[in-house]
C-alpha cells in the first residue's frame, strides 16, 4: 500500500496511535541506520490496545509492520521500506510501577533504560544489565535483541532480567504474561520467542523486569595488560576478594588505546607500549574502601600478572574520562565512514589466540588491513571495527567476515553477541546457525506470522 | 503398537540402543508415580544418533514417545502408558567436560545433579542450582522443567544456568546449540522451547551449564520468625552484608516444623509456640567467620524484626539435622498417602496475606482441612500439602485447587513454580494460562510435533 493511502487509512483507526508521516519524519533523526526511516509513515500508539488495533488492521491488509524502539541497533533490524508501517514504542514510555521490595520494575517497552535506571535509583536499586547507549537504547529493544553489555559477566543478559512480558502478536492477539516472580514452571515459557526475536514475532509493549540494589560507592582503574589472559586472571582475582564487587572488565586492545586517547587527549605515559589497556570499576562500602581495595588488588596482582602500569582516578572527571574512551566507541567512524565493525563473542580463553588469528587472516586479504579491538572481556564479548572506510565491495566484505568468524562458532562462541541479526548479520546466521535450527526458526515463524508481515528480512527465516 | 511388537521392533534398531522389557523394569523402582513405567517398554540410548534413530522409528511408525530422566518429577509428567515407548538418559550419563576457568561444564542430559557437583568439586567449582532431589535429578530433567531449588534468590533458575542445549526433535532431527558463552543474540534463542519445555518439544540429550565457584564454609542456623514478613526482612539483611553471601533461606510455617520435628526427635524447646522456623544458611571466608557474622546479623536483627528465638548449628551434623527437618518433605506420606500437593510462587510479600487466606479457604471447603506449608522464602516459592489422605474426589479437589490457586494469578505469580505441568496440573494450567497463551502453545507444538507423539497429554496444548 503506498504511504499516502496508508496514512489515511491509519489516521482515525484509534484514539491512542498517533500517526507520523514523512514531514512528521523529516526532523528527526533516524538513528544508526539512514534508512530507518524509510516507510515514511510511523504508527505510535499509547497502548496496548491501540498497538493491536494497528495491528489488526495491518495483519487484514497485508502491511508489514517494522517495529521500532530507541533507533541505537548497529545491524539494521530497523531498517524499513516504503508500504511498510512503522510501530514505534516512542509513546510507550510509561514506568508502570516499581516494587522496592520485591525489587521488580513494570515498564512500558518504550522506557529508556537511563529513564528506569533514574527511577529505581529513588529506591536505592538500578538495573541488572548497563550498556552504553542507556540514554536512548528502550527496555523493549534491549529485549528484542537480547541485550546484553557491561553487566553480563555477573548478572547474564536481558533473557536473565525479564520476568514478564507483554507482546502483540502477529495476528492482532495479545500475549500478557506480566509474572513477576523468578520461579515460573508452567509450560512452556513462550514469551522467551521475544527476546531476542528481532521483532520477527510479535510487537512488545510491556516488561518486568528484575532491579538490584546500587552499589554508588566506586573506584575505577586504567591498567595495562600484556594480554587477554592477563586480563581475565585480574578480573578473577578481583571477583574473588569480598570486600568489593567487581562492576565492569572492558578491555581495549592497544591500536583502539592508542588512537583514541591521542584524539581525545588522555595521557598514555603511564602504560607501557605494547600493552592493552584494562578498565577496571569496583564498588565497595565505601567510596574510600572501594579505592583502597582496588589499590590494594592491583598491588597484589602487579608482579605475578606482569601489569604494564596502571592509573587509578582520583576524581569522578577522571573515571569519567577514562569511560569516555570506551563507551565512546563511534570515534573512530569520523576517519573511516561505515567501517564494517562486527560483535562477537568466544570463550574468554580463546580471546588471545583470536584476536592473534584475526591480525594475521585479515592481513591475508590485504596487508594494510588491521583492526579496532575491545570489549567486555569478561564474558568474551569483542567488539571488532576493521580500520578501512566502508562500504566495501561485497566479495571483500565477505571474505572479512570469513576472517572475523573464523573459529568462533567451533570453540562455542557465536558470530552476534549482543546486537542481534537484523540486515547485516545474515551471512553470519546462514553461515553458522545449524540448519536444523533455520528450519526450526522456519516453521516457528510459520506458526505465528504465516504471511511474514512481522519485520521481514531481518533475522532471515 | 502392542508392547511386545515394539520390543521385537526396537531390539536390533542400534547398537548405542539398549532396550528395557516388562521384566527388566519389574524390579526397579519406578520414581514418584508407580505408572511411570506404564510403557513396559524403556529405550535407553548411549548416544545422541542411537536416540535420534530411536525417534525417527518412532515417528516413522506413529509410536509415542514418553521421555523420562530421574523420575522425581512430582506432576505425573513422565507418566506412560502402553504402547508408547519410554525414552530414558539413563544411559547418557557421562560428564563431557568441566572447563575450570570458563566456570562451565557440558554433560548429558542422563547425569544427575550430584554427580556433577562432586565432578565440579575436584575444580573447587559447584552448580548454581541446587535442590533436594540432587542425588537423584537428571540434568535434563531440570532442563525439561527449569527446576530452581535452593539457590534461585540469587542464580536464578535452571533457564539463567543453560549456555547450550542439544536436542532430538520430534522429526528425528537433532538440534544443536552448545555455545558456552552467556552472550548470545543470534537470532531467537529456540533452545529455550526445551527449558521447561516438559518435553513436549523434543528430547533433551547434552547441556552446557554455568558452574560458580565453591563456597565451602558455612553456618547453619534454626531461627523462629511470627511471619513472612519478618523472614524477608531477614534474608534482606542478610544479603546487604559484604563479609557473607546467604546460601539458602527456607521457611517451615508452624504445623510443618512442628509434627516434622516431633517424628525426627528434634528439640524445639527454643522456639515461640506460634512461631514459623527459617532456615538460614550463609557462607564466609572460614566456617569461623561464618558463624560469627551469622550470630552478629542474628544479634542485631533480634529486637527489630521481633525473632521468636534461633538455634545456630554447632557442628556439621547438626546443621545436617537441620537440612533434613526442611528436604526430608514427603515425611507426612506415611500418614496421609497420596496427599495433594502444590507448588506455587507468589510474589514474596503477598505471603503473610496469601497464607492466611488460604487457611480461612480451606476450612470453608471442610473445617477439618488444614496445609503443611513451607518453601523457598526468598523467592516466594511455597511448596503447600492438604494434610488429607489422598486421592480426593475430584469435586474437592477442584474446589481445593481453586483455594490454593486463588489471587496468585492476580499477584503476578504462578499456579507452578518448580514442578511443571503434567498431568496433575492440567487444570491450574487450563485455568490461568490466558487463552492467547495457550493458542500459541498449541500452534508451536503443532509446527514441532504434528503428529503430537511427543509426552502427549502432559501440557495440555
């Protein structure tokens, strides 16, 4: 249906779904994909209901639906095309209740996780999982790709958080399974299909989801390290001692150190110049406690680990300097415009002999090539960008996927960690997803979206 | 197919294939339901291709597969009837790998949950899930029915334990997903359709599990508490302390504590009369440690929370004692056999209210009735049996079912906590899975099992 029809078919469907149209759409800012935006008619409904409504309507006419949350996915799962609908979760932005004692939260699908974060912080508690788009990133899309970030190592990913959930389903039909206790054996969980699912079964709207108290008093570390090794020995050392909890492990390979301090004027002088660098948070009882604590760790850990220096802040600016230089990780695309840039995840033993492999298999497609490693080290998670403007031509971008995966799926890890399929990754899901699990994925989407009207093409069925 | 037909087919179907007759399970035992064994006909595969070979017969020829591991499922969801073939891990027994500093271990599905902590122990390395039944439970047991345990307050459920899963489908076809890493978002996570999945979907054959550092000096403690509210108030405590980590927080209400201490000879001369009793357990640095931080927190916690006195174990075999007032449950069968039983979560502090209804709804179906009521108090997980020679008629055991099940649905709880579904509770099931729900359970099973010859009659799809 062409967007003009659609627009005057939607306008007056529900008193609770605002209708966007592309002048609507012209001032706002697509997020990490241009062409997010391309269906140019953008459905926000205020609840549930008016989401099925739309829904409803869409599954009787044959429209696709592309759902949409806070625009920060890196693999275009967003991406939408002209006759599509986009149902965006822009107005569903309602924290719905939190329960201090209980220590669960019930939101709408389109709350930020910095919005629940600042809520919960009112009652002492914060989120289970932190990732660095908090700002933007939505508790619904964090559950439809399954998110994952700082916290992943101690507290698993979003499937480890969510306790209820509420979905529209392709077919119009509501799916409201809002348990807010741990223990659920039922049946069969069926609201696990959403997380993670890229949008390819349902639409969420709602979520409960677990909170843990805040742990405010901090001390954080730069540290040199000679390897991933190096590294996860810290990070075990640190999670042993039980005066402090270890609050994030994010290691930066040395060129990412390296460039990124000398653009944002960070003195290296202290890190020795082969060394990988190590950011290292703690929390303690106190802000002091926590200090000495991760002082006193890296003095223990300093010879047997054969640290290559280390930099403790001595204020909140300078903890926040050093975050700045992992979280702000897009630095680099100033200089190398659509760098093809990948998420995946290893077996954290195997990082060293990885990343040594990765040097050597894309220098063999060509000798300038090299990469910017780093990433949350201690549940394996890399984050890799190959130094080199994109788009490349498909048979180079191919053969630097081959590079990238080499290995991975054969030592247990997976070709997308955190960021999901969407458009980008589906060499990946067809290269290293089982054929029976395609098939599998294949007759699930048949059962619930027999006309494929639910985000089609992204996580390939 | 008549029995003796199926043995007469299966007997030279593999050699990894050892078939069971009538005669050989004559004298074994059966497990909690004496139908399980109903078949009279057991495969028991030693390898994954032998249980696919076994499936692919069965769905060649229409034949019906009931899966089975330790048999301590406590709904009837390994019941089997004749004709159908039961599928047992018994035979799929060995522990794959124990990989110490990943903290994970891939098994099959047949190694009970013992086993596996003993192997993890040499590597000073345990489970993170721990139940009663461990010497018994199967891995892929608690797979099929995301059993929690002990330990859930803190780890979650066996869903937040399982990295990969590896799986014979209803087809014969064997899905396999045995990463190792906790980030994964490659596309929906369709592994997830076998935790708790009660097999309905397929047979679980190896697991790859998180494993979580040993704690091995602990303190044990008895203490009174007037409610639920005071328990939680406690565990909170407990758990806001940096020097200990709580291990375990199991409530006994009055009766139960009671009549299990007066069988076991054990002295409650220290507890208030109307006082429930909480058993607590922590871990420290050194069992000294240990018990003097769980003396202080008792101290501290004494006037406030109005504790209605507390017994700290002095030796390992007191604690012992302790532990099996709490695990030894099934004491009141002697007295009243085939008494119904419930297992249900509610959000922790709907408790105090949840429990005094339910008495006042229990004297309106017969003044006479009354419940053992005891559980996980940190989760909400209470495990409740009508002290009541069973079976009921089933007129009352509606009418009982309706008063244990009343307003948990509403709190955000759940009519089945830990046990699962099964034939027993179908209509918990029926009644408080929303119809939206259900259809999509039927549509899943349908996609995955068209014929409906896996564990049929269990979920009710």
């Amino acid at each position: 249906m062409a967007p003009q029809d659609l627009l005057e078919a939607l306008s007056d469907l529900h008193p609770e779904l605002t209708i966007l149209t592309a002048e609507d759409l012209a001032g706002r800012h697509p997020g990490e994909h241009s062409e997010n935006f391309g269906a140019q008619v953008m459905a926000q409904p205020s609840s549930t209901e008016a989401a099925a409504a739309l829904v409803t309507w869409c599954a009787a006419h044959d429209v696709t639906v592309v759902p949409q949350g806070g625009l920060t996915g890196l693999v275009g799962g967003s991406i939408s095309r002209s006759g599509e609908v986009i149902l965006s979760t822009a107005r569903l932005n309602r924290i719905l209740s939190i329960e201090p004692e209980e220590m669960t939260a019930t939101v709408e699908a389109g709350v930020t996780l910095e919005a629940l974060q600042q809520a919960a912080a009112r009652h002492g508690l914060t989120t289970g999982i932190d990732l660095g788009s908090r700002g933007t990133a939505t508790v619904g899309g964090m559950v439809s790709t399954n998110a994952g970030g700082i916290l992943a190592f101690r507290n698993g990913v979003m499937r480890h958080q969510v306790l209820g959930l509420e979905a529209v389903l392709p077919s119009g039909a509501v799916l409201c399974d809002l348990t807010r206790v741990v223990k659920v054996s039922a049946g069969p969980d069926l609201k696990q299909l959403f997380i993670g699912g890229e949008g390819a079964f349902g639409f969420v709207t709602r979520v409960v989801l677990k909170l843990e108290p805040q742990r405010p008093h901090r001390a954080t570390a730069l540290v040199g390290v000679a390897d991933a090794r190096s590294a996860l020995a810290l990070v075990r050392h640190f999670r042993s001692l039980p005066a402090l909890a270890l609050e994030a492990a994010e290691m930066m390979w040395p060129r990412y150190i390296r460039d990124h301090a000398a653009l944002k004027g960070l003195d290296l002088s202290w890190l020795e110049t082969e060394a990988a660098a190590l950011l290292i948070e703690v929390s303690g009882e106190s802000v002091e406690a926590a200090t000495s604590a991760l002082e006193a760790g890296l003095e223990q850990s300093w010879e047997p680990l054969d640290l290559q220096g280390g930099i403790v802040a001595q204020s909140l600016d300078q903890a926040r300097r050093f975050w700045d230089i992992r979280e702000d990780s897009g630095f680099y695309y100033a200089e190398i415009p659509l760098a093809a840039s990948f998420d995946i995840s290893v077996p954290p033993l195997f990082l060293d002999a990885y990343v040594a492999g990765l040097e050597s298999r894309l220098k063999a497609i060509d000798p300038t090539y090299a990469a910017y490693v780093y990433g949350h080290i201690a549940d394996g998670n890399l984050h890799l960008t190959l130094i080199k403007q994109g788009p490349l031509p498909e048979a180079e971008l191919r053969a630097v996927e081959r590079a990238v995966y080499a290995g991975i799926h054969e030592a247990g890890g997976s070709f997308s960690a955190e960021h999901g399929v969407g458009l980008e990754k589906r060499h990946g899901y067809e290269g290293f997803v089982s054929p029976e699990k395609q098939a599998l994925g294949r007759a699930l989407k048949q059962a619930l979206d027999p006309k494929g009207l639910f985000n089609p093409g992204k996580v390939p069925f």
